[in-house]
C-alpha cells in the first residue's frame, strides 16, 4: 500500500491549519467587564495574493474596546488604518513590536489589535496586509535582527548615559564644596 500512494498523500491537518491561519479571523468585544470568549465572534474573511485584508465590524451597545486576533502565527502586520463608520482614524494597541514606520512584528502565535473605541462607534473598518513568518524566510530574519541590533545599541546608550550621570553625581558628592555645603545644611 505505501509504495502505491508515497507522495501521493494530502497532510488533511496541515491543509486545514494553513486555511485557518489566512482566512479565520476572531473579534473580541469589551463591555467594560474585559475580553473574553462569551463576547467574541469567529468569522472567515477574503484575502487576495498579497494577504491584505479589508472588512468591516459591527460594534453592539456598550462596547469600550474590541480586540482583534488576526492571525494564529508569527507575522509581520503592515497596518494601512482602523477607522469608524465615519471615517476617523482609531487609536489601537499591539503586542507586537514595532519594526519599522506602520510595520508590527509578532514573534508568538496570539497577535492582537486592541482598539479604544469613542462613544457611538457603531461599526469598524480595518485594513492590514499580514506577511506570514517561517524563519527559514531570511528576509524577515534579516529584518528581526537588524531590529534586535538597534534595539540593543539603544539599550547601550541609555546605560552609558545613565553610568555618564552617575559619574558625575559621584564628582559633586566627593567634592569639598558639598562636603562643606552638606556639612553646614544639616545644622
């Protein structure tokens, strides 16, 4: 039987997570009591070949905020707006790290956009384009490291700047005018 079907054999599995992982989106409603799964909502939407996505979101009453899982992978998300039925920009939350300009990774598989909603926001359009991470790909490998390296110079400037100060703080408080000064402020 194995040599009549060997390479002839669909993974149903793996057919079935990488439909999901393009076209399954979740929503999440904040009523003021959190997200949670009781006030979520799972839907299939269109992508095109170059994975963007545009829908839109009706809100129910009383919700403050929505979350939106986009994906169920690593990716990287080029967020192009979130807007209400009016057509005003959205103020909305990651977490994910910033890459570059309107350029969001996400290095785990629970993506999510949080979005402060203003009063009577009725209904959300949303439009990204998701790109898919294998770290085989060594586009996004070269991405992510850059990223990490100027990250990690920016850590080592803020330390030198922090050890800059704390050098000059130990100049004035060995110098013989604050001893003097400290000297004569406590009496």
């Amino acid at each position: 039987l194995y040599t009549r079907i060997h390479g002839q054999v669909v993974n149903v599995n793996r057919l079935y997570h990488s439909y999901c992982r393009k076209h399954i989106q979740q929503v999440f409603f904040d009523r003021g009591n959190g997200f949670n799964e009781k006030d979520s909502k799972t839907f299939v939407v269109d992508v095109n070949e170059k994975n963007s996505y545009a829908y839109e979101i009706d809100v129910p009453d009383g919700t403050v905020s929505v979350r939106l899982d986009p994906a169920a992978s690593m990716c990287i998300m080029h967020v192009e707006n979130v807007k209400d039925e009016l057509g005003n920009d959205l103020n909305y939350d990651t977490n994910g790290w910033d890459l570059e300009e309107g350029m969001r990774v996400f290095l785990h598989n629970d993506p999510q956009i949080i979005i402060r909603l203003q009063e009577n926001v009725r209904k959300l359009s949303v439009r990204y384009r998701l790109n898919f991470i294998d770290f085989e790909d060594e586009d996004y490998s070269h991405i992510i490291e850059k990223r990490i390296e100027a990250l990690k110079q920016e850590k080592d400037a803020y330390y030198n700047a922090y050890m800059q100060k704390d050098r000059v703080l130990e100049q004035i408080y060995s110098s013989k005018r604050w001893k003097l000064l400290s000297h004569f402020s406590r009496k």
